[in-house]
C-alpha cells in the first residue's frame, strides 16, 4: 500500500518522531518523488504546526516534537532533494559567540529551523570567531545564526561579520543575529542581514530575506 | 510561646504570631535532598576547571570520569553540609551591621546587571549607562524596605567587558551605603571587587567578620559548571567571602517540565558546590540559591512573573532550613515590558510567598520585562509592596494589651475607640500607606486623580532630586580609583 502523505502530516502535527522517519524511508522506499514526500507530507504537517502555534493551539513542547520529526524526515529526505535538484531549505550554521555560555536560547532556534526544512550545525558556545569563519567555508550555509545574550559579548558579533568579509565569504552567506541585548538597531550597525527577536519569528524573517 | 491571658485560666496552648508558609512536608523534602543525592552519584555534574577537578580526584570521594564528569559520594556532601556558618551578618559602608543573615531574617533587594533601562523622560528602552546604577543605588539607599543592592542594570559604557564589574561596584558604592551583592567577570574580577570593599571593612579579617558583600556564582543548568564561576567559587571560599551558587534553570527547557524534578536537579547543582567548597576551604560562608521557573512555552521567555517561579522559589527555601543553609531566593519581578498592572500583581506575588517563606536575600526586586529592562519606577512601587507584605508577616499579637479585653469593656456597648488610649499607643503598629491611595473621589479629584503610577513617578524623581548618600572620602576614593585604574591597564593590553 502506498504510503498515505497526509497520514504522515498527522503523524508529523502528533510529533511522532520515529513514525515520520519511518514512513519517510518507506515513502522513498515505494519510489514517490521526494518532493511530493516533502511538500505534501513533511511540509504541510509543518504549515499546520506553525498555524496553531500562531492561534495558540499549539505550544513550544508540541511545536519543537514536531520540528524534531521534521529533522528526522529530513535526514532521510535530503539526500534525494539533493540528487533530484528539488527546491528545498538550505543549511544554517548557529553557534553562542566567544565569552557568552548562554546556550538554549540558541538551540531552540537551531530546533526550529530544522522544523522549516534547513540542515542545522549547532557549533556549540563560547565560539572564537575564527570558528564561525571556518564553519561558513566547510559547510558552506545559506544562513549563519549567532547569539549573544551579554552585552559584552554582542561585538563579537559584529567581528565575526568582519572577519566573513576578510576571509571572502561574507557574500555567500546571510547573517543573522540575536539574544536578549541585540536590537534590530544593533543588527544594522554591524552589518548582519536579519535580526530575531524568537525563535519562531527568526524563521519567518530569514525566509522572507532567503527567499527575496 | 505561651500567651498568658487575663481573667482566663492561663491555656497550655502554642499561640503562633507570624503567619505559617511552608509549601513542602519534611518528607517531601527528604525525598527530594535524597533524589539529589542520587543525581550526584549517579550523574554527576560537568566542571570545567583543573583545580577543582584535582580536589575531587585527590578527596577520594568522587570519580571524575574522562567527560569532566564528577560523580560525589553522599558521605562527602553530608559531611561538607555540616560545615556551613548557619549565620552570616552584612555590613554596608555605612558601618551598620544592618542584614543578619539567619533562619526566618528576611531581607530585600535588587536585581544585577540590566542591559537596558526604562527611560522614564523619554518613554523609551535604551541601554543602561554607568549613572543609572548610581541612581538606583541612591533610590535603594532612600528606601526603607530595601536592605541591599545588587547593581540593578548593568554599566554599558564602561570601557572594557574585561573590567566593567569594577566600574559597576564603584558606581554601586557611590550611591549606596547598604550591603550588596556582587556580580563579577571572573575570578580576577571577584579579588579586585573584594579588594576594593575591605577598604572599607578595614582589611581581609575584618572583612571576613563583618563582610560588606555577597559574590553572586552561578552553575548553568543543567549540572554544569564553567570555569569562570568555578574560579570565583574557589576564590571566595579562600579569602572567606560569602558567595551564593545560584542555579538558574528553567523547567521545560534547562531542568524538568516538573517543579519537583527542577528542585532535584537544582539541589544536585547546589550540592556540588558544597562539597567542592569544603575540599577548599571548609566552612566558608556559602549560601544556597536559585532562581527556578519555567520557560513560558509560547514565547520562551524566562520568566520572572510565573506562578510557579514563586511556588519553586519558596520549596527551595522550605529545602534550605532544612539543611541549615542561608537562601538566596527571587522575588519583585515581573515579565511587563513597563511598569504597569502586570508588574504589580506579579511583584506582589514573588514578594509575598519569598516572605512567607523565610528566604533570606530575596533579589530581583525592580526587575520587568523578564530580567531585561530596569525601572527605577518599579523599585518605588515595590517598596510599597514589600512594606504591606512585611505588615502581613508581622502576624497578630496575642498577649494581654492586644487581646485588649479591657479597652472592649471600658468602652463597652455602643461607644467610640478612636480617642482612647489604647489606640493612641497600637495604631502605629499598622502599616503607614505611603503610595496607596485611600482618600475619598472628591479629594482625590481635588489632588490632581493621580494613579498609583504618577505616583510612583512623582516618588521616584522626589528622590533623585532631594536624596544624597553618605559621601566616600576623598583617600579611599583614590584608592578605589588604583584598583580600577589597575583593571583597566592590565586588560588594555
Ligand atoms: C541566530 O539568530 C538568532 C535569533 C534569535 C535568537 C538568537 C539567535 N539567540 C537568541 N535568540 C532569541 O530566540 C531565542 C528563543 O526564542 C531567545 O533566546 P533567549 O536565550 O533569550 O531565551 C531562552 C529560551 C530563555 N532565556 C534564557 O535562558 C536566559 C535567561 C536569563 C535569566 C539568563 C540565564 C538563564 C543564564 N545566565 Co545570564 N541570563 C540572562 C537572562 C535574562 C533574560 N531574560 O534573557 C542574562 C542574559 N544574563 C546576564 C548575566 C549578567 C549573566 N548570565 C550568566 C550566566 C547565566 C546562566 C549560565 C546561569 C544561565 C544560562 C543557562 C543556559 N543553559 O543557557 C553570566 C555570564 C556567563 C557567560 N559568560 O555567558 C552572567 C554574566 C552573570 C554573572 N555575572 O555570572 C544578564 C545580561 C547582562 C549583560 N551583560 O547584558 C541577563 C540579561 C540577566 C540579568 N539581568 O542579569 C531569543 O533571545
């Protein structure tokens, strides 16, 4: 029996992480086009997921699950987008700069970009800057996230974009920047392409400035 | 104690005055110190400094795994656990020994280190500067509910992140002679703020007996600690200067969606500091600490305003006296962008049960939006707060002069008591509103219908304008300067 798409949304909506994965492999398995699997199953659980979260009918726990099974879609997925050259959500590089520990803000917004689609490389805390630079030429992101959540650990940012323009690579990659003390303001002045205020807005926004 | 009552056979009956809080059962509590206790042997805890990983190995008492890992015996955390002072008296610069740290003593203070401040001319949030620390601390130093200050915001135009904490003491220090308690950078940081506070104290030993400060330490949640707050642990445990570990986790996100489970995980953290500070140094003042709530599961933020922060915040005290500790706790704070409605109902909240509970340091006070934003607005009104909740705390007297039986027959049937002597002498017992309003429509209309809020603003400003601390001199401010001055030097290479 063919693997049931919208089944899998639901599966997805419900958070079941290891359904998704499976049906996944056996959606691939059963020879349907990745990108079907992907829009019609994977996506539009997703779509669904981000409507209720917006109404309030769904929240942070039940949303991350459903990223979660997303992520495990994905793995399977990717590789097939990638050998069909189907449209599909890039990479993001995330990391917590050099001096600052604060860590989950960070990786709740890696957990949502997985949701969206993208491969996520959580670099980890108290990141130097060259690490940041490294991490853009080996994996070669459509987006680099950076969190700050001091004060005066917020122009380490602003270096790193620096330094991404003397290594060359600043042009193949859009910044985007957050935490508690960074300002849309902020953002401007050092130069990043996107400020988050949240986890869940940071997504609309880099996909709006992704896609334009 | 025995109330004695007149003209009654005396009543073999315990007459409690103050109000009872407590959230858990001695049982429960066992339950959760003993669940901890599995956590460090069982788990462990991460640390990431040489030092303190060497203590552990060489103590015996612990197995320190490839990962960082410590695992600890309970019978080196019981026998560390003895070994704290169960009493700790401050002393601000103002020479009083005005904060005696011990069961049931509660007092009140700020927050630390506020990126942004609530700019009440402009109406807008903008990054906090070195002079607002200083008028927070002169609006702590006027206020008589509060007991001490921590910075309230932190200082965004000191000219190095390296050495911003001494700046930051020094403009604590300018505007307010009550206790404080310190954040610092790290270790080096924590002995030049130590440094500059036993020019005051006159010196280590008499600092040590009459210590001016608590250094705030933190572990990060879940069971981790980083090598910058180790250092200033270890530091503060050589020199003998009070310090908390305070964790903060936050349930759902960084310890369990259950407040129990947090408590466990938080104790554990807690624990670890205890029995590494005795390998140390024991018995040096250490004092429990957190600052538990949930992540708010539709924004994520932390909050500060969550029931639950301040439910989690009295259990840990409940946890404290039972293991004869000092506590740190949370209270005053609120999620409100500004200060509004919200902030007050939700600063009454933590304030009120941080009471009730006996905690020892309540901070935070003045806190909005979520640990983000300064109101020096929100410290006024909270004195208000803290005045009613402590009138609250006072309880009811019960001996002969407040049971009053003889006023009651004096007057008798039908009479007045306004003018009789016994009220003359109790009603100052009461609480003296000094922000809340209580008059009637008309004259309240005839004064301008001001809310609580112009209020407040009106109070806050009267403040800045009229109140002065007690100045430094001019040699110990040199000497204060040196140390900065020194910072500075070695960090602008
Ligand atoms: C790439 O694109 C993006 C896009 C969006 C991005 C993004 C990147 N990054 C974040 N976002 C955004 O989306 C996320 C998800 O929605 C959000 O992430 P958040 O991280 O904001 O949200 C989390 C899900 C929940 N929020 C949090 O977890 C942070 C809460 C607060 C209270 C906080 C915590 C918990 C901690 N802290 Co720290 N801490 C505070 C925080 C106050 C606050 N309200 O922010 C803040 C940030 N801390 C502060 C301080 C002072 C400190 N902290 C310190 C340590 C810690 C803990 C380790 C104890 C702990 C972190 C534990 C952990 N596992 O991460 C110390 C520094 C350690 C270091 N070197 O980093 C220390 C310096 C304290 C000290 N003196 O020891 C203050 C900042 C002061 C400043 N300089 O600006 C602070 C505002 C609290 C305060 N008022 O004191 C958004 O910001």
């Amino acid at each position: 029996m063919a693997v049931d798409l919208g089944q899998m949304a639901e599966l997805l909506i419900a958070g079941k992480v290891d359904d998704v994965e499976k049906m996944t492999e056996q959606a691939i398995d059963d020879g349907m086009d990745p990108s079907d699997i992907l829009q019609k199953g994977l996506i539009a659980g997703m779509d669904v997921v981000g409507q209720r979260f917006k109404a309030c009918d769904m929240f942070i726990p039940e949303v991350l699950r459903s990223a979660k099974a997303m992520g495990a879609g994905m793995k399977q997925l990717r590789p097939k987008l990638v050998a069909s050259g189907a449209k599909m959500a890039g990479t993001m590089v995330i990391g917590t700069v050099k001096g600052d520990l604060h860590d989950i803000g960070k990786n709740l917004v890696g957990m949502m970009f997985e949701g969206a689609g993208f491969q996520v490389v959580n670099l980890g805390i108290d990141l130097d800057t060259q690490v940041f630079v490294d991490a853009v030429k080996e994996h070669k992101p459509e987006l680099l996230g950076m969190s700050a959540l001091l004060t005066t650990t917020m122009p380490k940012m602003g270096e790193v974009i620096n330094a991404l323009k003397e290594a060359g690579v600043r042009d193949q990659v859009k910044v985007m920047v957050g935490g508690a003390p960074v300002t849309e303001e902020f953002a401007k002045e050092i130069g990043a392409d996107i400020y988050g205020a949240n986890a869940a807005s940071s997504v609309d926004k880099a996909k709006e400035v992704l896609e334009a | 104690m025995k109330s004695v009552m007149p003209d009654m056979q005396p009543m073999n009956q315990t007459v409690q005055e103050t109000p009872v809080f407590q959230v858990l059962t001695e049982d429960q509590i066992e339950q959760i110190y003993f669940s901890a206790l599995e956590v460090l042997e069982r788990v462990g805890s991460r640390v990431h400094h040489d030092e303190a990983l060497e203590l552990f190995r060489s103590s015996g008492d612990a197995v320190v795994g490839d990962d960082k890992r410590v695992r600890v015996t309970t019978s080196l955390v019981e026998r560390a656990l003895k070994s704290y002072p169960r009493k700790i008296t401050l002393k601000g610069r103002n020479g009083v020994r005005s904060v005696a740290l011990q069961k049931d003593h509660v007092y009140f203070g700020t927050g630390s280190d506020l990126p942004f401040t609530y700019d009440r001319k402009t109406g807008e949030r903008r990054r906090t500067q070195y002079k607002d620390i200083v008028d927070a601390a002169r609006i702590v130093d006027y206020l008589p509910n509060f007991d001490f200050f921590m910075s309230h915001g932190i200082v965004g135009d000191a000219p190095n992140p390296l050495t911003y904490d001494r700046h930051q003491f020094m403009a604590m220090l300018e505007g307010c002679t009550k206790p404080y308690v310190v954040t610092s950078v790290d270790g080096e940081g924590l002995e030049d703020l130590w440094k500059m506070a036993c020019l005051f104290q006159g010196g280590e030993n008499e600092f040590r007996l009459n210590p001016m400060f608590v250094a705030y330490i933190e572990p990060i949640s879940p069971l981790t600690n980083d090598r910058t707050a180790v250092e200033k642990l270890l530091f503060a445990a050589e020199k003998g200067i009070p310090a908390m570990y305070t964790p903060c986790p936050s349930s759902g996100a960084t310890a369990p969606a259950t407040i129990a489970g947090m408590l466990v995980q938080s104790l554990a953290e807690t624990l670890l500091a205890i029995a590494l500070c005795y390998l140390k140094r024991p018995g040096m003042p250490l004092i429990m600490g957190g600052v538990t709530t949930v992540m708010d599961m539709r924004t994520t933020t932390y909050s500060y305003g969550a029931p639950e922060m301040a439910l989690a915040s009295a259990a840990n005290t409940d946890i404290s006296k039972w293991l004869n500790l000092i506590m740190f706790s949370t209270g005053g704070c609120s999620d409100a962008k500004v200060l509004d409605e919200q902030a007050a109902i939700e600063s009454t909240l933590s304030n009120l049960t941080a009471f009730l509970s006996g905690a020892n340091l309540v901070h935070d006070v003045g806190y909005i939006d979520s640990g983000v934003n300064a109101s020096l607005e929100s410290l006024v009104m909270n004195n208000e707060i803290i005045g009613m909740v402590r009138q609250v705390g006072k309880g009811i007297k019960t001996d002969e002069a407040h049971l009053a039986l003889k006023v009651i027959d004096e007057v008798g049937p039908g009479g007045e008591f306004v003018t009789h002597d016994h009220t003359y002498e109790h009603w100052k017992e009461w609480f003296l509103p000094k922000l809340m309003d209580r008059s009637d429509w008309e004259t309240w209309n005839a004064e301008g219908a001001k809310t609580m809020l112009d209020r407040v603003n009106d109070e806050t400003q009267r403040i800045l304008d009229e109140h002065e601390p007690q100045p430094i001199d001019d040699n110990t401010r040199k000497e204060l300067k040196k140390i900065i001055d020194d910072a500075d030097k070695r960090h602008s290479k």
